[in-house]
C-alpha cells in the first residue's frame, strides 16, 4: 500500500476527532475525541515509518501511547471527582476546579 492511504485515513480520524473536541461539551467523550486524535498521530507516525523502512516512527508510536495513557488516568481521575461532588457535566460550565 501506498503512504497516501495510510495519510488520508490519518487525516480523516484526526479531523473527526479534531471535530469532536470543538463541538462537544461532555468531557469523556473530549477524552475519546484526544485519543482518536493521538492514533491518527501514530498511524502517520507508523506509515512513515514503513515508507522508509525503520523502526524510528514505531518508538515514536509506543511513547505516544504511553502519554496517551497517562493523559487517560488524570482525566478520568478529574471527570470521577466532578461526578462525586455532582457538579455540572458541561465543560463550559466547570468553574470549580479554578482552584
């Protein structure tokens, strides 16, 4: 296969998550729409890799979801807490964790 198609199917799901974090307002599905747009990173980063027959983008792959799960377990960890102390679930409407 040819790294176009691996780009243009990379493009597509960083746009759809990319949409998805502009028009929606509930912070798991903010926290999907980032992690879509981390694998659309990471199938780029694999694809580039295979065009130029190295494993450097494979690496780079693994080290973008190792923060992907990290990203995940804060996140999560704050959406819990809102939940618990029943606070709006609109991310406009958050104001409490200002500190």
């Amino acid at each position: 296969m040819a790294i176009g198609w691996y780009l243009t199917v990379s493009a597509l799901i960083f746009c759809v998550g990319a949409a998805g974090v502009l028009v929606k307002r509930n912070p798991l599905v903010i926290l999907l729409c980032l992690e879509l747009m981390l694998n659309a990173g990471n199938l780029a980063l694999v694809g580039f890799a295979r065009m130029w027959g190295n494993g450097d983008g494979q690496v780079f792959a693994l080290i973008v979801m190792v923060v992907a799960a990290c990203e995940v377990v804060v996140g999560l960890g704050l959406i819990v807490a809102i939940y618990r102390r029943q606070l709006a679930v609109n991310v406009d409407e958050l104001s409490e964790l200002h500190g």
